[in-house]
C-alpha cells in the first residue's frame, strides 16, 4: 500500500488537502480518498472533483476508474517520469523547459535546484 499527501497550493500558501491510499493487489490498483480534517474546516476548502465532496469519510473513484482524475490529472506525464528516470541534471531540466514553454512556472523551483545542489 502507499499513502499519497495530496497538496494544493492557493497563492503562495500550501494545503494538505487529504490522503490517497494506493493499494495493489493481484495485478489491480485501486485507490481510497479521504480529506484532512484540517482541510474539512478551513474557509479555503473546496471539492477536488464532484466524486470527492466535501466530508469526512473514504472516497473510491467510480467503476472502471482506478484514479480520481483530478488526483491522476496531476500526477508527471510521459515527459516528467522520463526526465526522473534519467535524473537530468538542472541545466537539462531548464532547457527542456524553455523548450516546452514552462520556464516561467519552473524557473522557481530550477534556480533553486541549482543553487542548493
């Protein structure tokens, strides 16, 4: 079983917005979502999709699903696995970036990626 944090940013301020269960069993994933407490109570929540609404409790994506969209939505697409399988170095990553048009929203992270190693 692994347990995913799933985290939103709202400007600038980070959330934990709840927990998803992975469980794998005879060649099947499936997966459980529930919402932080924490997260239920603050003036900042809302649904990450229509199947999670907002209460306590776990949450399974509907027949057929083995992810909630919004939860598999953000998960690295074919590009971001590749570039964690090669373990590009920084310099890769920028200019992969520039290249794809995301050095504007990575340019953050890049820089500091590059400056504490």
């Amino acid at each position: 079983m692994n347990d995913i944090e799933v985290y939103v940013d709202l400007t600038g301020e980070t959330f934990l917005v709840g927990l998803a269960r992975i469980n794998r069993a005879r060649g099947n994933e499936t997966m459980v979502f529930e919402y932080d407490r924490a997260w239920l109570e603050s003036t900042n929540r809302f649904a990450l999709e229509p199947g999670l609404p907002l209460m306590r409790g776990g949450f399974s994506p509907g027949a057929g699903h083995s992810l909630f969209g919004s939860i598999g939505d953000s998960a690295p697409d074919t590009w971001g696995r590749r570039l964690m399988q090669r373990k590009a170095s920084p310099s890769e990553i920028a200019q992969a970036a520039v290249d794809c048009g995301a050095w504007k929203v990575m340019r953050p992270y890049l820089e500091a990626m590059t400056h504490t190693g």
